[in-house]
C-alpha cells in the first residue's frame, strides 16, 4: 500500500573545513502561509487609502514594511523546501496574489526562472560584465551607480523590455496582462489617477529598495565577502530587521553564504559567522 504521509522536514548540514554547520531549510507552505497572511493587511492599507480613510504618508508608512516582507519571502521560497506545499488552489493563489500596478508587473514564474537562472551563472561581480540575457539580475547588481539607480527604481518597465527584446515574455505574463489591464481600469475609474498613482508610487519605492538594497548594494565586493556579517554594528542590524522583516536582520550580509548554499534561509545564514572567522 502506498505510503500518502506527507514529507517530513529534516535539518541539513553542510560543512566548512573540518566544522559543520546545521540548518533547517523553510518549507514553501510555511513562506506561502505567511505571504497569504501578510496580503490581508496590505490590501486592507490599500482599500483605506482608496477610500479616504487615511492619507498617503499614513498609507505609505503602512505599505512600506509589510511590501517588503512579502518582497523578501517571494525571493525566499524560490529556495525552499518545495516538497511541503499548500494545497493547489492556494498554492497557485500564494504565487499570483500581488500587488499589480501595471498590466505588465512580471508574474512569480517569470522572477523565478530568472533569479535561478542567476544563481546558475553567477560570477563575482567584479568582473564587470553586465549580460542581461545569461544573468538576468546582472543589470540590477553589478552595473554603475547611475545605470542601477534607474534600473531599480523603474525594475518592471526595464524588464519588460529587456523581455520583449530577449523573445522572454512568458504566457503567465501575457495572462497577468489580459487580467489586471481592466481591474486596473476599473480602479481608475472608481478612485481616480491620484489614487492610483499614490498605489504606484508605493510600490515602485519597495521595488526600488528591495532591487537597490538587496542586489547592488549587497554584491559590492566590500560587502560581498564571507564574515562580514560580524564586523556590522548590533543597531545597523536591528533597524534593517525593523524595517525590512526578520529574515534580513543579518542574512542578507552573507550574501556570498547565499550564492554557495542557496537553500539556507536567511535568518540562519548568522550561523556561519563564527565558523567563517574561524576559517580566515
């Protein structure tokens, strides 16, 4: 008789040198739960602001933390535990719930072929070269100030270009575009082009410093490097984890641990800092 249990989670161990490093590797139905949760007061924040419950600072400082937290967790279940997942409809519903300003905002499959695709052809960023087509998150992580700065702030726009030209448009995107072209309308219509350009503004500045942030700034070789997590000062650390979520509080500072094992969640790439000092 086949055994219908589902799989059970189970600590991983990697090890560097002669120590060995323990972690327990998230599942995409736990991110999947927590991302549904978050999208309820998301949503509720917009719907205020539509209706002129709140204004726009209140709004935005609302959007801004919890856009965020559901920024990072997309990027984290790219790298989970794919094994143990919600039941299919809210699986499917987890992975296409967003927050879509645009007709042509790229849908999750999209992301995650590409940011795979990256960790496939990594190369350390000082080597210079910006290769769109190989490395798709190459533009936003290794390019000058100037190029990125524009790049993060209009991430969508570039990259929907940047599609069309590389022949990547995916059917999901063509679906995304034929399904939110008239509820976008419609939310116009309703509430008008300053709502939505308030709604637009506040995702675009969550995109901008979660590309910014979390792709050019963290692949500069001064950060890029193992250990230097432990040399950043407790407060640098707390109010990144205030503002951006618990899972970057230090993670995203072992970027480099990141690349090499992409499967440890965030909030335990700290693990490694005694082991890496050790190693040096």
């Amino acid at each position: 008789m086949k055994n219908s249990s589902p799989p059970q989670q189970r600590s991983v161990s990697v090890r560097i040198g002669d120590q060995k490093v323990n972690y327990i590797p998230e599942t995409k139905r736990a991110i999947d739960t927590e991302l549904l949760l978050l999208h309820i007061p998301l949503l509720a924040d917009i719907a205020l602001f539509s209706l002129d419950v709140i204004n726009w600072p209140v709004f935005m400082l609302i959007f801004y933390p919890i856009a965020m937290r559901i920024f990072i967790g997309n990027h984290d279940r790219y790298h989970a535990d794919h094994k143990i997942r919600l039941p299919r409809f809210w699986d499917w519903l987890s992975e296409n719930l967003a927050v879509v300003v645009t007709p042509w905002d790229e849908p999750h499959d999209s992301i995650k072929r590409k940011h795979l695709i990256h960790h496939a052809t990594h190369v350390n960023e000082k080597d210079g070269v910006l290769d769109s087509k190989n490395d798709p998150h190459s533009l936003y992580e290794s390019g000058g100030f100037l190029s990125v700065f524009f790049s993060c702030l209009f991430y969508e726009e570039v990259q929907f270009i940047l599609d069309i030209r590389d022949g990547n448009l995916t059917r999901s995107r063509l679906i995304r575009f034929l399904m939110y072209a008239p509820i976008l309308t419609g939310y116009v219509y309703f509430f008008g082009w300053a709502k939505f350009f308030g709604v637009f503004i506040a995702m675009r500045t969550v995109g901008f410093f979660a590309w910014f942030v979390f792709s050019w700034v963290i692949h500069q070789p001064f950060v890029f490097r193992p250990g230097f997590s432990s040399k950043v000062p407790g407060i640098f650390k707390w109010v990144f984890s205030a503002m951006h979520g618990r899972r970057v509080g230090e993670g995203c500072l072992h970027h480099v641990i990141h690349h090499k094992w992409p499967g440890i969640p965030y909030n335990q790439l700290n693990k490694f800092d005694k082991v890496l000092t050790a190693s040096q």
